[in-house]
C-alpha cells in the first residue's frame, strides 16, 4: 500500500492510550476504521468524533482474550468493510509487583489480554491478508520485553512473547505479501497504570514501585508520539519500531552487560528509600 486513502484498518484497545491516538491518526490519513475495546462508552464517543469529523469509523464491544468473540468479530469486519488491511494490536493490561504474589487467575488474565489477545486477532484476519496476498499487523510492544525490570514480569512475559511470537510470524507471512511491525514506545501516558492490578508485599517493594513511579512521571511520551510513527512504519515495512531513547538504551544495556544490568537491578530495589 502506498496511502491510506481507503484503508481499513482494525485497532484494537481502541478506547484510550495508543490505541485511540492510533485510530484518530489513521483517520486523519483517510483510512476507515474498526474499533475494539471492552470500554464501550469511551469507544462510542471516539467513534462519533471520527464521524462527526468527516472520517468512517464503527465500533465494536470486543474483550480481546475471548476467542470465540474476536472470531465473530473478524467476521462482522469482514463481512461490512470486505477486508481489513491493517490490523493494530494496542489492547493491553498491567499488573504492577512481585510475581510470587501474582495468581494465576491474574496471570491468565494478563496474557490473555497482551499475548492472546494479538493472536486471536492475527488467527482469524491473517487469511484473508494472505488470500488477498496484501496486509499489514502491527504489535505493540514494550521495553518491559528487552531487559528485566523488577516487579513487572508477568507483564514483561506477556510482551517478551508478542514480541517473538511477531518477529517469527514476520518472517513467515513475508511471501505472502504481508508485513509484520513491532512497536516498542517507552514510557507513554495513558491509563494502563492507574488501571493496573497492584500486587507488593514488603514495604521495601512497595517504596520501589512508587520511585519509579515517581522516575517516570514527567518523561512519558505523548500517545500520539507513538501513533504517528506507525503509519509510515506500515508503509516502509518495517520491522522494528523503538521509539525512545530510553528503550533503545535499556535494550543495549541488557545485550551487552547483562550480568550487570541483573546487579544494578537488584542494588536499585535495595537502595530505594
């Protein structure tokens, strides 16, 4: 594809954050719009505000980790818009702590959303993008995934496996004439941590969670920092898109020390006041 005039592009956790920037981003683009998300009001108002704007957007109630709901709402995308050309997994759910105390209630939840959520939506477009030798899915990613960051890890886990789970596929699809994107934004604003389930135990961790709280609050990106960097990455077929320094440096770190970025972690959590 060489615009998006007339594109249809499905993004999902379409309500807030990056999902919603994404949309809005796309539309401005001319491209017409599915809509995801378990929020239904938030995703309604932002589906009039595209219309009411002169765009095409509908959407859809969707609780991404429910198979047989994503299968049913391929279908109804399919069957309204006859395709979907790009396919935008931006639902995501965080839960903040020490992952001995992190059920498995909570844990299936979590990649649930963040890892089976992507490939519920991938298993029921990615046929026709193949039939039709011509699609594009974008992963959204995070720097959780590229080096371990204490009391994060079910969180890292689910995203460490999106992340293989599309560098794979990429290859894969690629003969097909469908590309593979996975984005990796750093520390955004959204909603994503005042959401987020919250599981610590010892005072010690509790006071490492609200420093780095504290570290990032005034250094997030602006969710359409990330968004306006995924159309021309979809255009360019690229399969990598790391947008802050931060990850890019987090990333190298761990490539290249990984014992002692293991240290600095552990002394961080330690030294915490």
């Amino acid at each position: 594809m060489r615009s998006f005039q007339d594109v249809v592009v499905v993004v999902s956790g379409a309500a807030s954050g990056i999902g919603r920037a994404t949309a809005l981003t796309f539309s401005r683009l001319g491209a017409k719009l599915a809509l995801a998300d378990i929020q239904e009001g938030p995703l309604a108002g932002l589906a009039r505000e595209i219309s009411s704007n002169g765009g095409s957007a509908r959407a859809f109630d969707l609780d991404v980790s429910d198979r047989e709901q994503v299968g049913s709402f391929a279908e109804a995308v399919l069957c309204e818009f006859g395709k979907a050309d790009v396919i935008v997994n931006s639902a995501g759910v965080l839960i903040l702590g020490e992952t001995r105390l992190v059920s498995l209630e909570d844990f299936r939840w979590l990649m649930g959303v963040n890892f089976w959520g992507a490939v519920h939506l991938v298993h029921f477009f990615l046929p026709s993008m193949i039939e039709r030798r011509r699609g594009h899915i974008v992963n959204i990613s995070s720097p959780n995934a590229l080096a371990p960051v204490p009391f994060v890890g079910p969180y890292a886990a689910s995203k460490a496996a999106l992340d293989m789970f599309s560098d794979t596929l990429r290859i894969e699809v690629a003969d097909f004439g469908v590309g593979v994107t996975t984005v990796c934004p750093g520390f955004t604003r959204t909603e994503m941590r005042a959401m987020a389930k919250y599981r610590a135990g010892t005072e010690a961790r509790e006071d490492y969670l609200r420093h780095v709280r504290e570290h990032v609050k005034g250094r997030e990106l602006d969710p359409f920092e990330v968004a306006r960097r995924i159309p021309s990455a979809v255009l360019k077929n690229r399969a990598h898109v790391r947008i802050s320094a931060e990850t890019r440096l987090l990333s190298w770190s761990y490539r290249l020390v990984p014992g002692l970025f293991r240290r600095a972690a552990r002394y961080a959590v330690k030294r915490t006041p």
